[in-house]
C-alpha cells in the first residue's frame, strides 16, 4: 500500500519574510506584570536617566517570583517593557526619563483589557518597537501591516464566504494559519493579497488537508541551519492572538480563534481602521537606508503610540467579562417598594446600560461598575446579619459634584447604629490578576485618617472567571502598623499581600 504524500502550502520564498518583535519573557502572566509595572513606573519622577533606571531596575527586581532571578533576565525584562509596551520615555541627550502616557493610562484607568485593545489598535509594521536593521527588512519588502486588524478582517471575509455557502459554522483561524498565511506572506503583509483571498485560501487548504508547517522546508532553518520547531516558526503570530483574546476580541477553542461574540463595535473599529504611523513613509522609495536616520525617528513612533492612549476608546463593558446569563444584580432606586418590582428592575437595567453603554462615559467608569456592585453587597450583608431596616439605607454619595473621600455609605450591622465609609478601587482585566495595589487620593486618605476604624476600602478584581474582595479596614492604622505600605505620589500608592488579608466572598442583592 503506497504511503500518501502530505501536501504543504508554499509561500514563494520572495514572498517570505518573517515577521517578528520583542517577545517578552513574561508573557504567560502580562497581565499581572504589565499592571504592576505601570503602578511602579508611576512612582517614580522625572529623574536623570540613570536614576530612572535605578528605581526601574529595582521595582523589576521586586516584582513577586524575581528576587532570585539573574541579572541577565530581568535586564532582559527591563528592555522588554519598554519596547513593546512604551512605559517610560527617555532623552538622553537632556539625561530626562519620565514615565509615559501609556503607562499612566494603565495605572490610573486600572483597565487592562481597554489598554490591551488600545496597544493592539495601534500596534504596526514598521514601528519603533523594532531594531532598525529589522526595519530595513520590513521597508524593503514593502510591507504596511497591522496584525490585529488584519486577523480581524480575515476572520470576517471567512464569516461572509462561510455565510455564502450557507454553512453554519464559523471562521475560525490558527498561529500555524496566521504565521503562513499571513503574517510572514509578503503578498498580504504588502497590500497586494487581500483579506478575502487570504480567507479563502485558508478554508481551501482545510478542505484539501494541506499542512503548513514543512521542518525540510527552507523557510524553516534557523540561522544556524537547524530546523525551527513548530513553536518557534508560529510564536509570533500566536502572540498576537493571545493578545487579542486577552483584549476580548478573540476567545480560542482547542487552539482555532474566532471572533468574540459581544465586542462587534470594537471588532468593527478595527475592521475599519485607517490609522497608521507614516514616520517611515520617505525611506520607502529609497534604494539604499541608514539604519541611523530610522533610529532618529523612533522617539516619534513612541509619542504616536503615547498620543494614541485614548480613555474614550474600547470601554469594556463589565457584560462581556461575565459568563452567559449571569447579572449585576443590585437595586438602584430604594425609594420603590418590594411590589415595584418591574420598576425596579427597569432602573436598575436603566443604570446599568448607561455605565456600560454611555457615548459620554467617563474615565470613573469602572468605578462606577465597582460601585455598582459593592452596593450590592452591603445591602445583602445587612439582610443576612439581620438589619433589614438598614438595607434601603445604602447609598452610593460620591458624585462630580460632591467627593466626600469615600463612595458608598453603609452600616456595620454590629448592634449599633455605626456607619460603614466604603472607598471601592475596581480593576477589571480578562484573566484573573495578583496585583492587590491602588491609588488612595489626598483627600481619601485624609478623610480615612479621620473616620479610621469605620472607613474601608474595598479592593475589588473583576475578571471573566472571577471576581475578587479584599475589605482593608482603617488603612492609615494598617500603614503605620505595617500590615500594607504606603508611599505617597498625589495621595498614597497603597500595596499589600494575601499573607496579610484574605478575600471576601462577593455577595450578590437578592430581594
């Protein structure tokens, strides 16, 4: 019985050029990395460069887990960051370093899907993330991509052929499909394949079981001449489809991505796209380039990607992060009674659509959210430790007109009459995080020191699996017992760890 020959998709090896960047190190946990980073950048000022450095170094250095790592590695963590996530801005002609929109964006927002969609949004070949003899390769070839969006549309040209044939099924794409297909294709990375063909082609290759990865392929040896593993030919384009399910654009079933359901305006600002860096756009037609006249503008690239840190794009909405048919159930409106019912539920609705949904929303949005929520829970708490009285007492009281350092009022059903002062500090990103740190402002921490035992702050993680409490109750007392820490910048930078607290159960509001 003769042995079947397998089949390969061949990409001309004209049209070949691997598309790559900086890989950090830390990628399976970013998100606990990029918002500890962003929080420990925005602690440290304007400094000289080497100063900068220092404080930059050491707050790696302190990350959990890096205490006993090498030199070498967090060295290599300290340029990784920088690269390709832009957290700090440097000019070493005037010996200034300073801590970047981007970064600042993250820690203030406490949004890590928003900011992952918005690094995706902006995120191109060529860039400044690149080192400038890559950047010749990319010029050269002619090349003008931006993955996301290019995933996207290709997803989207799949779900119209797919529709087309009146099958019920959905596109979907792989690393090892998106490596050879896409990103490493100089015919679609150019502008000269489009979407649709490069859709086609991959259902084409499907049905006619054509495989991709070849390791006696050319295109397949390293530089040394040994054949690169599967992994290592895919990681790239695999990294960017992490990014994107991280960012809530993709969810992944058994390594293929699709499109995620409920984000179609964000898929479809992307789809739509037509932004892009040209700071490199006069080297195209030039037949010999400098590497050192691309390094001049690599401080433009990075101003570009800083600029594009826009709060009023990609506002997650706290619905996509839960699991289908679970609600944010807290009444909003206690001065309806039990038999309002319908009302009720229609404010509460009301409220909720114009947090998650508002054009005119603002960046206290996932405050508001966490708000939401932790009214929620006090008014159970009450019902269950038998203070039903107080229940309708509950009340969110901060407001743009009036900022009393804590946001929700609330009683501490101990057999007293004695107010609970909330202050809620709310994250929200898609996988569960270990980053337990916050901003306290002046104002809240002066209002803190004067309330102490009755004012709490309610440490509040919101994640697609999960969502997690910690209560810190009386926190200037915990700072100066040195159970947290506390560094001031604008207020107080507050962290702690779970060897000191231990996370409340979330109670939901059920009449």
């Amino acid at each position: 019985m003769s042995k079947k020959t397998m089949k390969y998709y061949e990409v001309p090896d004209n049209c070949w050029q691997r598309i790559h960047f900086v890989r950090p190190r830390f990628k399976s946990n970013i998100e606990n990395v990029l918002l500890y980073m962003a929080n420990e950048c925005c602690r440290i000022p304007k400094s000289s460069c080497e100063e900068y450095n220092k404080r930059y170094f050491n707050a790696i250095k302190m990350f959990p887990g890096n205490i006993d790592m090498a030199d070498k590695t967090l060295h290599n963590w300290r340029t990784e960051i920088p690269a390709l996530f832009s957290f700090y801005t440097e000019d070493k002609n005037l010996n200034i370093t300073e801590t970047s929109n981007m970064a600042k964006f993250l820690h203030e927002n406490q949004d890590l899907t928003q900011f992952l969609k918005l690094f995706l949004f902006s995120f191109q070949f060529p860039g400044g993330h690149l080192k400038p003899q890559d950047l010749k390769d990319i010029i050269y070839n002619n090349i003008r991509f931006k993955p996301a969006k290019s995933i996207i549309q290709v997803l989207m040209a799949g779900n119209k052929i797919l529709s087309a044939q009146e099958s019920l099924k959905e596109m979907s794409i792989s690393a090892e499909e998106a490596t050879f297909c896409i990103f490493n294709d100089i015919r679609f990375t150019s502008g000269k394949f489009t979407p649709d063909e490069v859709a086609a082609t991959i259902l084409k290759n499907r049905k006619e079981g054509i495989k991709y990865y070849n390791p006696k392929d050319s295109k397949s040896l390293s530089l040394t001449g040994k054949a690169r593993s599967k992994g290592d030919m895919t990681r790239y384009a695999g990294d960017i489809l992490d990014y994107m399910e991280l960012a809530n654009l993709l969810e992944s079933h058994n390594g293929y991505f699709t499109l995620k359901g409920n984000e179609l305006a964000s898929i479809k600002l992307f789809a739509e796209d037509k932004t892009f860096f040209t700071g490199y756009e006069k080297f195209y037609k030039k037949r010999t380039l400098d590497t050192s006249e691309l390094s001049k503008v690599e401080p433009l690239w990075f101003d570009y990607v800083n600029r594009s840190m826009r709060p009023d794009l990609f506002k997650t909405d706290i619905r996509s992060l839960l699991a289908p048919n679970e609600d944010i159930d807290v009444i909003f409106n206690d001065t309806l009674t039990p038999s309002d019912s319908a009302e009720i539920e229609e404010a509460f609705e009301t409220r909720i659509q114009h947090v998650v949904t508002s054009s005119d929303k603002t960046t206290k949005d996932i405050g508001n959210l966490g708000e939401a929520l932790i009214c929620g829970h006090e008014k159970m708490r009450l019902k269950l430790h038998g203070y039903e009285e107080f229940v309708r007492l509950v009340q969110i009281v901060d407001s743009p007109s009036y900022h009393p350092g804590f946001d929700i009022d609330s009683y501490e059903a101990d057999g007293t009459e004695d107010h609970r002062y909330i202050e809620v500090k709310t994250t929200i990103s898609k996988q569960k995080i270990q980053m337990y740190g916050f901003h306290m402002s002046p104002n809240e921490w002066r209002v803190a020191g004067t309330i102490k035992e009755h004012y709490c702050v309610y440490r509040l993680m919101l994640s697609e699996k999960e969502k997690i409490l910690f209560i810190l109750r009386d926190p200037v007392r915990l700072y100066k017992t040195d159970q947290i820490e506390a560094e001031p910048r604008d207020g107080m930078e507050i962290s702690f760890t779970t060897d000191s607290f231990e996370p409340t159960t979330l109670l939901s509001w059920k009449r």
